[in-house]
C-alpha cells in the first residue's frame, strides 16, 4: 500500500460551514475498512470541535489548536504538547479590547486584531507567533503548527509522513501539507495553496475529500505525484490523471 494514512483538516475541507455532510462520513467508514488510517488536523479548540463534530472514532488521532494539542478518541487521552501563553499576555491583549477565546495552548481572535496583538508581543518580549487562517489569528508558541502536532500522531501510530496524504484549504495547512508524502487540496482552497499541492480536487469541501479517499480505495493514487518539494522544482504545468484534468501551473 502506497498511502496508508489521510490527514485532513477541518473547517472548509472536511466540513461546509463547519458540518460534516453525511456522505463525507460514510467515505472515511469506506477508509477505515480498507485498512487505511485517518488523522484530523485541526486548528479549532478540541472542546469547541467536541459541540460540532460527533464522530471522533473516525479518526485515530485529532490534532488539535493547529498542533498544540494531541487527543486519542479511543483512550480519551488529552495531551497539551506545549505550555499555555502567559497569562500576561492574555490579560494585556483583553485589556487593549481584542477579544480572544483561549484553548490549552492556543489563544485565538479575528483580524483585524493582529496588530494589537503583535504590538503586545513586542512589549512583553515574547517568543510567539502569529498564524492566519481565512480570517481567522491564531496565536502560538513559536514553531508550533499542523505539522508538528501531525508528527507526532504519525510517531505514535507507527507510520511515516512519506504514508500519509494531506489534504487542506488555507494558510495553516502549508506546514502539514508539506510534510506529506502527497498533498491535496480541495477545488475551494486558496490559489497559494492549490499551487502547491500534488493534487487538487475537482470538488469542493467534503465532497472533495471523499473524491480523495474514493481514488484513494481505488488505485492509491496511482499517477500522483511527485511530493510537494518536488512539485516546487518543476517549470512547466502538469495535467493530473483522473481529477478531471485540472492543470497547475507550478509557482
């Protein structure tokens, strides 16, 4: 078996305006029965994903606050990966009247608020980074991201990045994206996104994972390639078999 592992993020790849659609679900049923395993990556805080997302043993691990949180839906174990912000940092940003929502790790807010959150960062002398997702400002310790928290399940689960197909829509999901052995994005991702993906669906949202797993079953991505670091490299467009003849043209 070429790939056995789907990583997939959550919002606006597997789930339309954060629903997951019935058919999407019996697609990763499809998955698991083939033997192949799946991971979610998601940038949301595991409880809020808890009130909107109710199949978690789909999934053998959901990394989760865009890799600061591991979760194991078969133990239930919750594994924080990095300490919490300083709550300095957290009172001074609420204080400048940017509202946040913080996670065990993660302290999340809307643009435009990023300046004022930058600004905080600089005074307090903090080592932290700022991450956009779609609109969305999410704030971590530096060098934390989708890929770190999905190299870590990968570890646990015995498999490696080379194994596992990737597949995302926004800014967050580059880093994991990267890693991948294949890199997929859904026909509604970002232009920056699609360029750099081995693949790119012909569908949108669920229904372009599902058109990722249903290829997947059938042929392991036969024809798919090469690797992402490898896609870079190339100067000239590649015609992708069976995806409905998408054409990328390499950055």
């Amino acid at each position: 078996m070429r790939f056995e592992v789907l990583a997939t993020d959550y919002d606006s790849t597997l789930a339309r305006h954060a629903t997951v659609e019935p058919a999407t679900l019996t697609a990763l049923e499809r998955l698991r029965v083939s033997g192949r395993r799946a991971i979610l990556v998601t940038g949301r805080e595991l409880e809020d994903l808890k009130t909107i997302f109710h199949r978690f043993d789909l999934f053998d691990f959901i990394v989760a606050e865009n890799g600061a949180v591991l979760h194991c839906p078969a133990t239930g174990e919750v594994e924080r990966l990095h300490d919490p912000l300083p709550s300095r940092f957290i009172a001074d940003v609420r204080a400048r009247g940017v509202p946040v929502s913080v996670g065990h790790v993660i302290v999340s807010s809307r643009e435009p608020h990023e300046t004022v959150i930058l600004d905080v960062i600089k005074l307090l002398g903090l080592e932290l980074e700022i991450i956009f997702n779609k609109g969305a400002v999410m704030v971590l310790p530096a060098g934390v991201n989708k890929a770190t928290g999905l190299a870590l399940a990968l570890h646990k689960m015995g498999f490696t990045p080379d194994k596992t197909v990737g597949i995302g829509d926004a800014e967050n999901d580059h880093a994991f994206l990267n890693m991948c052995g294949c890199a997929v994005a859904v026909n509604n991702a970002l232009p920056s996104l699609k360029e750099r993906a081995c693949l790119v669906t012909t569908a949108s949202y669920g229904a372009g994972v599902m058109e990722t797993i249903d290829r997947l079953i059938a042929d392991d991505l036969a024809g798919v390639g090469p690797n992402p670091s490898e896609v870079r490299s190339r100067d000239h467009p590649r015609v992708l078999p069976g995806v409905g003849n998408h054409t990328r043209a390499s950055p």
